[in-house]
C-alpha cells in the first residue's frame, strides 16, 4: 500500500500546434495498492497495482483574457518491473519502471471563474495510458515487514480523441511512501 503527493501538468495543443503558455503544476495525492513477487532472481521483481490519482494544472492564456485550472482524478491500473542495484544491511536501492491504465473518474475545468464538468469532453473521453519511471528505497523492518520511498516521473500518450491534430498529454512527478507486508 502506498500513498503520496503528485505534481502534475497538462501539455495541450491545438490543432495549430500552438501550446497554452504559462501552465503551472499543481500538486494532489495518490492511493495505490499493490501485489509484487520476483521474477527470475531475487533482484527483478514483477509490480501489478491499482490505484487512484488526482492530476491537474493551471495557468493563464492572452487568447483567452483569464485564469485557466483543470482538476482530475483517474482509477489507474498498473503493471511494470523493479530491480534492485544494491543492497547495503536492511535496505535495498532500485530502479522501477511501470505502465499504466487509467479510466477517467470526474474531473472539472475552471474557466474566468466558470466551472465545466470534464465527463464527456473529448480530451477526457478516453482512457489514458502513462509510462513512469524512478528509483525507491526499501527498509525492511522483519521477513514480513518492508516500509519504502520511491519517486517516479511520468507522461502519458495523447489522450485527445480529436483527429486534427490537437493533442493532450498528463506529466506527472509521484514521491510515495509505502508499506509492504510478505504473505
């Protein structure tokens, strides 16, 4: 089980190819839960998880004359590898990488002070899928108790459902802190 902070932005573009100038991350939480086993050895293992992220941005657009904040928040399911490098007493150092599923949950967008609900917007419509890499520590406490840290930074692929052109895309930085118990 893990739980943690995200900063997150959305990189928007027309259908010109023109991107909205000055968006700004803005940090909400993440809850995963999650199964991991080894694979071939003791220091490859296999991560599978499901959890729910909160993503967002804002900023502010000439084009527009106001203040622009999207608010989001998606069931992801997650699937990847970690390898531990080195391992010094009771604490490991490793690499992680992962892909992952999200399903659009609810989401708003806040327009010069108008709120609009994101639930059938095309940009949103769609599922969204994300690669995310980093590096964790693990201190195991007993043979059944292991408490870690890990960052991770991610982008997803174009979620946009438009075909001109237009595209939308999530970065995000994850810093979590988890507890893993052996069955």
């Amino acid at each position: 089980m893990e739980t943690g902070k995200n900063a997150s932005s959305f990189i928007y573009k027309n259908s010109q190819g023109e991107t909205l100038k000055n968006m700004q991350s803005t940090t909400h939480s993440f809850l995963n839960i999650g199964f991991r086993t080894p694979l071939f050895d003791d220091k490859l293992n296999a991560n599978f998880g499901l959890g729910h992220f909160s993503y967002g941005t804002i900023g502010s657009d000439e084009a527009l004359d106001g203040i622009l904040e999207w608010n989001t928040d998606y069931l992801e399911f997650s699937t990847g590898v970690d390898y531990s490098l080195f391992a010094v007493g009771d604490a490991s150092f490793y690499l992680k990488g992962l892909f992952s599923a999200g399903m659009f949950l609810k989401g708003n967008q806040t327009l010069n002070n108008e709120l609009f609900n994101l639930k059938n917007a095309d940009d949103f419509n769609h599922g969204m899928f994300s690669f995310k890499a980093g590096a964790g520590f693990i201190f195991s406490v007993s043979e059944r108790l292991s408490f870690y840290v890990q960052y991770l930074i991610g982008k997803s692929l174009n979620q946009s459902g438009n075909t001109d052109h237009e595209s939308l895309r999530i970065k995000s930085h994850n810093i979590g802190l988890g507890v893993m118990i052996f069955l």
